[in-house]
C-alpha cells in the first residue's frame, strides 16, 4: 500500500488539472470564451435584437413612403376630380352628373346623386333651382394640400374658385375651401366626402 502524498507544512496544495482555469497550452483564452454556452446565448440574442431593430426601422421607412406616395396620388386625383364633380350646366344636367359619379365612392356616388337630382327637378315635378334661373357654374382648383394619408385612404384639403352664371348675366365668383377624403379603388383614387368650412 502506497503512503498517501502529503504537502510540506506551509505549502499550498496545486489545482489538479480538472479543476484549473489556465488556459490549455497553445489555445488562445478568446477561443476557450467562444466555446462558452453563455456566449452563444448573447450572440444570439444580440443577432435577434440588431434583426429586430432594423426590420423595425425599416417598416417605419417604407410605410413613410407609401403614406407620402398616397398622399401625392390622392391629392392629384382630386384636383382632376372637382371641377367635373363641382361644376355643372343647366343644358346638359343629366349629362354632367353621369361625368361626375364617375369620380365617386359608390358610397358617395348615393349622397351626391340625390342632392345633384334636386338641381334636375324638385318634389313637386318642377324644374329645379339650375334650370329655374338657367345657371352655369365652372369649378377651378386652385391649390390643393395633404391632410393626412394611408396606404388607401388620404384626407386632402382644396382650395377653388366657382364662377356662377345665372339667366345669362355676369358671373360671380366664389373660393372655396374643402376637405376631401379620398379612398384607393384598385390603381386609382376616388372622392369619398367633400366638406366645405
């Protein structure tokens, strides 16, 4: 039976070789970290958030894009728009509407119809208030704004001039200031609402 070693009194014991944290001759000590679990764990994690991060930004970027690209779209269609929608000849009535819907929501094709019918003719039969003083009224879109826009539907605001002629006499002139709403139908822009203030 061997003696089991003993230390020199004063002496402290070495680490036995399982137990050390030298690192192992020749191996760099970042490569012992790389090799590390934890290490693993917060590259991973870094990658996820840097991912994270710029797909974030970049959602923000392009919806940026497609608002502005909207607004733009929606505003120029307006303006091609209005002075078909807000103008109007007491000869050709019939004629002008059925131009103007084209323009229009089928939503607000309904509420413009109606009140462009009451132009035609009112209740009682009678002709209505264009053909009773054989008004002319020319719309010209002065300038027009963004509001406010998604991907598929904007809010404009226009300024325009209508010109009224009635019974032949001189016309009278009047600006117009309106909020637009617009709304996307597949490659084109529709009016959805006009208010005026």
């Amino acid at each position: 039976m061997e003696a089991e070693p003993h230390s020199e009194p004063g002496t402290v014991p070495t680490a036995s070789a399982a137990t050390t944290t030298e690192p192992m001759p020749g191996v760099p000590r970042w490569k012992g970290l790389l090799a590390s679990p934890w290490v693993t764990v917060a590259v991973a994690l870094v990658t996820v958030l840097v991912i994270a991060v710029g797909g974030y930004f970049w959602f923000q970027n392009n919806r940026h894009d497609e608002q502005v690209d909207a607004g733009q779209e929606a505003s120029a269609a307006a303006e091609r728009a209005l002075p078909f929608v807000l103008s109007y000849d007491y000869r050709q009535l019939p004629a002008d509407r059925s131009r103007a819907v084209r323009y229009l929501s089928p939503q607000y094709q309904k509420e413009y119809t109606a009140t462009f019918d009451k132009l035609i003719a009112s209740t009682d039969g009678r002709p209505g208030p264009a053909k009773q003083t054989s008004a002319v009224v020319k719309a010209t879109v002065r300038s027009v704004g963004v509001v406010d826009s998604e991907s598929d539907v904007a809010k404009v605001i226009v300024f325009i001039d209508q010109a009224t002629t009635k019974d032949g006499g001189t016309p009278k002139f009047s600006l117009n200031r309106l909020t637009v709403s617009m709304v996307r139908s597949g490659n084109s822009w529709l009016v959805d609402n006009i208010n005026s203030y």
